[in-house]
C-alpha cells in the first residue's frame, strides 16, 4: 500500500509504500545537516522513494536532485513524487546500483553527495527476509566503503558528502571515508535528551579536505519534559499554528533501524 504525507501544510508531498523502508527520523535529521544554497547539483545514494531529496528541495528549491535507487520500485515512486511536486526538472531517478556508479554517472559531477546508508554489517543479528528491508538496514548489497567510494567518484574538488550513522560504527565511518580521499570535516552527535548517550552522528566529509574536524554542539531530539526540541520542529517543517500532519507526528511513529 502506498502512503502520501505533506512535509509541511502546503508543502512538498513524499511517498511510501508498506513493502519499502518506512520514512525514518533519521533521514529528517540528516536533511538538516548539509550547508545549501541555490544551484548546487546533488546526489542522494540509495535514495528509496526520493524523501531526503524533497526534504533538501523544501529548503532550497534551486537545486537538481539525482537519486541512485537499485529497486525499480522505489524508483518509480520517486519519480511520481517528482512529478506530483512538478519537479520533474529538479528530482530525477537514477537506476542502478550505486557499486557500478562509475557507469551510471560521471566523476565529479555533484557539488554535494547525501546517504542515509545501512546501519549494520551483513552478519550482524537477524536479517528481514524482505529483500528491501534487508538491504535498508544491513549492508548486504552494499558496505560502508561502497557508498564512500561512490561519493568520492561522483564530487568535484571540494565538495561535500554528508551521512548519518550509528556512533557505535564511527570509526568504521571515518576510516571509510579517509580511505575514499574524502576529509572528516563536521560531526554532530544527536541525542534523545542533552546529556544522554548519542543514538546517531551527522557527518560532514569533503573531497580534497585538509585534516580538521569540527565538533558541533549536539542536536538535542527532546527536552527535559519530553516536547520535541525546538530544533526539531523547525527539521520537521512544524509552526504553531501547523495543522497535524501524519509527517509532523511524534518521532516515535517512524521507524527506526
């Protein structure tokens, strides 16, 4: 079953569907990350139905999203989203998978690349016997060093790629990226409630970066009363006077890896 959900009244609609991953959380977070501005050419690695490139468009509409999808599926539910939103000139689906990106896109093609990649390696605990899901949550159709290796082909000299990943993988994540020529340059811890442990890291690379990596102050999920943070309802589109939309309910209604 397909679902449709507004990221914001008025705004741009995403799509889902019951047999793909359902939107998560994270992905809004990692949308908050990236420094946009107009014109810049981005690519979104394993990009499902196209979420976290409507999430990027709603903020900055001048950009051109390419998704690299390796399920038809998904891919053609992004380019209905595309077409829905009438951008069909800025989002567009790639199908392919992203380990032969070397002949699907050309190098140094993108000023930004963003990946919301699976979280755990191939052997770790239970895997879904859905094909999709499995492949969303566990590397079984691609590694870490895959999706850092394609980011590297696809940025021009200085451009950035941005991910978001479990803390307990961090060092597997800046050794990727190192090994791909790409620089740690931005971390971000997120936490549930300040002080708590991280359940996730925003992470920001550059091709061709010199060695120095900026730690930002954390991106705090809830308060101490347990109301969404009020940086999370400017990440979720949420005004005061908002009407609910399934896209604005509470963290919890996503699911998570």
């Amino acid at each position: 079953m397909e679902h449709w959900e507004y990221l914001m009244p008025g705004g741009l609609r995403f799509v889902w569907a019951d047999n793909l991953f359902r939107p998560g959380t994270d992905t809004f977070l990692l949308s908050s990350l990236p420094r946009l501005k107009p014109g810049l050419r981005v690519c979104d690695l394993g990009c499902g139905t196209g979420l976290l490139g409507l999430l990027l468009l709603q903020r900055q509409r001048d950009l051109t999203v390419t998704g690299v999808e390796i399920q038809p599926e998904a891919a053609n539910l992004l380019e209905r989203a595309a077409g829905e939103n009438d951008l069909a000139d800025r989002l567009t689906a790639c199908r392919g998978d992203l380990r032969d990106i070397r002949s699907l896109l050309p190098a140094g093609g993108f000023d930004l690349v963003v990946c919301n990649p699976p979280y755990y390696p191939a052997d770790a605990g239970k895997l879904s016997p859905s094909p999709a899901l499995r492949a969303a949550r566990a590397e079984t159709a691609c590694t870490l060093e895959d999706v850092c290796q394609a980011a590297a082909w696809l940025l021009r000299w200085g451009g950035a790629c941005c991910l978001v990943h479990k803390p307990e993988r961090l060092t597997d994540l800046l050794h990727a990226l190192r090994s791909a020529a790409l620089e740690p340059k931005r971390l971000r811890t997120v936490e549930r409630r300040a002080g708590e442990a991280p359940s996730l890291v925003l992470l920001e690379a550059r091709r061709g970066g010199n060695p120095s990596l900026t730690w930002e102050p954390p991106l705090i999920l809830e308060t101490a009363e347990g109301r969404p943070a009020p940086e999370l309802d400017r990440i979720y589109f949420r005004t005061p006077d908002s009407q609910i939309s399934n896209s604005q309910l509470p963290i919890s209604n996503f699911q998570s890896r």
